[in-house]
C-alpha cells in the first residue's frame, strides 16, 4: 500500500464517522428529491415547499458512468459553478504531497475513488458533510459548506434552472435528451411536455426528449426505468442544441 492509499484510506474512515452523525443530524435520508443551482452553487432537499433544506456546495468533480473517468472541477471546462476553482487547493495538496490522483485533472477512476476524493477534500475545506447527485450519466460529488435555509431560517430562495458551458452555444439552461437524436438524421421527437425556447420552466422540470424508438422501448417497460434508459442512453445538452434537435427531428 502507497502513502496515497494509506492517506485516503484513514481520511475516508474519518469522513464515514463524520457523514453518519451529519446525516442522522440533518435527517438527510428523509428528503427524496433534490435540485442543484450551478450558478449560485446550492442545492436544495426537499419532499415539498414546507419540507426542505437548502445548502452551499463546494463542487469536487464529476465521475462519468459511461467512460468510467473522473473530473476535477478545476479542470471541468463545462462546470459553471463560481467557486469551483476552490478545487485547486486540492490539486496543491497533491503536488505537496506528490499524490498523482489529485494532480491529474481527468483520468481513468471508479465510484470507489469519488468517496476517497470527497473525504480528502472535507479534511481540507471542512463542512457539514458531503452529497453524490445521481444522474443518468453522472455522478457529481459536492462538499456542503454550510445551511442556508430551512425550517430555522424559512426566507424565500429561489433556485435557477441547472445550467451548462455549451461547446457551441456557450452558457445555457440545461436539458436531455437520448443519444439517437442528431442533426443527420430524422428519428422522431417525443417529449415530457410540450415545450418553446425560452419558456419558464418551475424548478422541478427540465427539457427531456427521445427518439420514436426510445418511445417504443419506453412502453413496451412501463415507462422509464433501468431497462428502457440502457437503451436511450441519456445525455445532456443545453437548450440551444434541443431545440435544434427538435426542429430537425420531428416528423
């Protein structure tokens, strides 16, 4: 064992003792949704209005399920969080201590690496505990700073839609859509709900599409569910690039 892993091993049993008291003590298990504002980097628990809880975050980086690579948020061109470069300190802590996985901004990696990563960084930035936000594709782990609303302190805060740094179209609100739908060739276009660009959309919806094949999977499943999103294959894109898709692609 390696001085990296004897390092990450303690600090991830540290963090294991720290993480369950701070879930016992928010009741974190009781809230069954979740939403992230990247801009404003918090993210909200809640079952409904009344019942919630609303954290700054600290973004750490992103393991992606289907490369089975990780990210730090440093070098995640895509995140527009506005203290992701705060993730540096981590990258310094490597170079210190010539640890090669907190110097490398993306490499090969598993979920296993992701808790190591979260714990290393909680020894560093402190906090009340950790979060991992489960996507499709995604997963994005997060250090929680601190409470910034709940039943103590219940003042309006309105969460933005996600968005993301477009390649071609820059700074977006973000949305989905299946991996069939391109710009060569028609596949058909099936949405959760009648959408426009631009149009408001309340803090529990976002832009969703699939191909007419998805659809046929979808119903044959039951609806979305492991099965039916294996084959779909989820990915996100902003709204500029939906819309495109959608103007091309419906028959």
């Amino acid at each position: 064992m390696n001085s990296y892993d004897e390092f990450a091993t303690k600090e991830l049993k540290k963090l294991t003792d720290f993480q369950n008291k701070f879930i016992e003590g928010f009741n974190i298990n009781s809230y069954k949704d979740w939403f992230y504002d990247s801009e404003s980097s918090l993210i909200r628990l809640y079952n409904n209005d009344e019942d919630e809880i609303i954290f700054q975050y600290i973004p750490i980086g992103t393991f992606s399920l289907k490369s089975e690579t990780w990210m730090w948020s440093w070098f995640n061109e895509n995140m527009i969080e506005p203290n992701k470069n705060d993730t540096l300190e981590i990258k310094n802590f490597g170079l210190e201590k010539n640890f090669e996985k907190l110097i490398m901004g993306t490499f090969p990696s598993n979920v296993y690496d992701g808790w190591e990563f979260l714990a290393i960084a909680h020894k560093l930035f402190g906090g009340l505990g950790v979060y991992k936000v489960p996507t499709n594709q995604l997963e994005f782990y997060m250090v929680l700073e601190k409470v910034v609303k709940d039943k103590k302190s219940p003042e309006v805060i309105k969460l933005k839609q996600n968005k993301i740094k477009c390649a071609t179209h820059g700074i977006g609100r973000a949305a989905f859509v299946c991996n069939h739908l391109n710009l060569i060739m028609q596949n058909g276009f099936n949405e959760a709900f009648e959408s426009s660009f631009g149009m408001e959309l309340d803090e529990n919806s976002e832009f969703q599409a699939w191909c007419d094949k998805c659809e046929k999977v979808r119903m044959k499943f039951n609806g979305w569910n492991e099965e039916s999103e294996k084959f779909a294959q989820i990915k996100l894109v902003c709204e500029n690039c939906y819309f495109e898709l959608k103007e091309f692609n419906q028959r």
